[in-house]
C-alpha cells in the first residue's frame, strides 16, 4: 500500500476509535519557540517536546527558535505560516500578553488557538558579580535619588520583569515612566548582561537565574511571590518593605483554523506529554510549579489574565 493511503487509513481508524491517537505519533510535532536559545520559553518548548516524545505522543519533535518583541516575531511567523496545521505548537504565556499589550502587534494571539497552561513560577532580581550594592533597599535608594542611573536588565517590553520593575519604582515614589529598562530577546543574552556587568539589576524567571545563584555568581536580592520559594532563601519583595507580587506562566497555543476535533487531539497530546516522568522532572529541576489548565477555561483565564495585565500596566504608569 502507497504510504499516503496507508497514512489516510490510519487516521481514519483513530477517527473512528479503532486505533490509538499513538498510532499516529509518526507525523512530527513543529514547535516554535518565539524567543532566543537560553531563556525560560526555550526551556519549556524543549521539556515538552521531550516529554511528547517520552509519551509516545510524537515520534520527533522539530523546534523553531524566532526571538524578538517579546514574542510578536514568532508569532507572526506562527500565524502566517501554520494556518491549519494539526501538529503545530507554539509557546507562549505571560510575558507574550504584555508585549501585545504595550506594541499592539499587527498579528495577535487572538488568531492562535489556546490549548493549554502548563506551568507557573515568579522572577527573582539579580545583582551582577561586581556590584557595588549589596542589597534590594540600596538599590531603591539609588533608584530614588537618580532613576535613570539604575539599569534594570531583562526581557522583551511588556514582560513580568519589566512590569515588575514599573511596580516597584511606583510603590517607593519614582515615576515609572522614568525607569531604565533594557530589554532583551531572549534569557540568555540577559544572562550575559547581567553577568558582564552591562545592567544594574537583572530580573527574570528564578528557575533561569537558578545555576547562577547556586555558584555566586549572581547575588539574589528579592523574588516577586506572596510568601517565600519553597527551598529557596531569598526574600520576598514584601518582606522588605515593597507592596510588589507578580507572578508568570507559560503555555502552548496550537495553529490558526484547525478544528475542534483537532484541537482537541493536540490537547490530549499535550495532556499526556505533562504526566511522564521526563516532565516531571524538568519541572523539579526548574522551579516550576504545576499549573495545567486547558479548555474553554485556559482560554478565559488568558482573556481574564489580559485585562488584568493590562490594568496593572496602566496603574504602573507604563501605557
């Protein structure tokens, strides 16, 4: 039998129940990444496209790493070129919201389809190894004496470090609108930043900062959770005076125009992907804290989640 038909007969059996969605794990998974190598979106594509491969859910999964405007490259590139695509994924969360809403792209998430959460951890601030301050208090003071002076380092425009900084500079009495952020494409060139000595303060996910922390080379000076990471000694924002929580997430987006069946099928791929043991270990080994949600309920927590990004933007004075 031809392969084509071969294939077009497998697919009509799982249609019909007669075959495990399995059977068909030999199409490959695209997966883009709208980011650069290194940072918290890459990591997470990479996890889960291991795990799909764990779950038996794909044969192979192929990644596509376009960084840049805080996701809004990538998914422009997703959008326009995965138009019914069953077995495209793309990354996204948190920090893709903000982008939208501080550039207000011409493609936005929108034209995707929502198919699941997957996990949540909050940023920690970093100093740099040759740092003249020692402490979060010290670089408020300095942040209060000369905003402009005090480089704040992390990702795209829009990102939950950024907004945290914008937080931050309102609750101690600085115009945020006055803050130096420098944006970058991705984690790993904020992490060179940062340990160059090219920022002041560097923020971004802690599970990204993580290996630097441990070995010294970064000083963690406050993370953006209610209470304390667990196993993890650095203070809360709160702890030390600044009113500031903030909290990011990542999930995967499937293509524009595939179907409600289809989208169904790649939920319940991605579902069974977040429960092997490869999973499960990438998320131990990253600080990531479990936070599956798909469905119609993902899809109203990103439009909930929007609105309140959006408010918090404009009470931080950052649009």
């Amino acid at each position: 039998m031809r392969r084509d038909l071969f294939l077009k007969s497998l697919a009509a059996l799982a249609a019909t129940g007669a075959l495990p969605l399995s059977a068909l794990a030999a199409v490959n998974i695209k997966m883009m990444i709208p980011a650069n190598p290194g940072g918290g979106w890459d990591t997470t594509g990479r996890a889960l496209g291991k795990a799909l491969v764990d779950a038996g859910a794909a044969a192979t999964v192929i990644f596509d790493n376009r960084g840049g405007a805080a996701g809004a490259l990538g998914l422009a590139q997703f959008v326009n070129g995965s138009k019914g695509d069953a077995n495209a994924l793309m990354v996204m969360g948190a920090v893709m919201l903000g982008g939208q809403i501080t550039s207000k792209p011409a493609v936005n998430l929108s034209q995707a389809t929502p198919i699941a959460r997957l996990t949540s951890e909050y940023n920690v601030f970093v100093l740099p190894p040759n740092s003249p301050f020692k402490s979060m208090a010290e670089v408020i003071a300095q942040l209060k004496k000369d905003p402009g002076s005090v480089k704040w380092g992390g990702g795209s425009r829009g990102s939950t470090e950024h907004i945290a900084a914008a937080m931050i500079a309102r609750e101690v009495g600085v115009d945020p609108s006055k803050i130096n952020y420098v944006a970058f494409r991705g984690g790993g060139e904020a992490t060179a930043a940062i340990l160059g000595g090219n920022v002041t303060i560097g923020g971004s996910g802690y599970s990204e900062f993580a290996e630097y922390i441990n070995t010294g080379k970064m000083k963690a000076l406050a993370v953006t959770s209610d209470a304390r990471l667990k196993g993890v000694a650095v203070p809360t924002l709160k702890e030390q005076g600044v009113n500031v929580v903030i909290g990011n997430w990542r999930g995967v987006y499937g293509a524009p125009g595939i179907t409600p069946a289809q989208r169904q099928a790649l939920t319940d791929l991605v579902l069974k992907a977040v429960k092997t043991k490869s999973w499960a270990e990438a998320s131990e080994k990253n600080s990531w804290t479990a936070a599956v949600l798909s469905g119609p309920a993902f899809e109203k927590f990103v439009d909930d989640d929007f609105a309140s990004l959006r408010a918090t933007m404009v009470k931080s004075g950052m649009i």
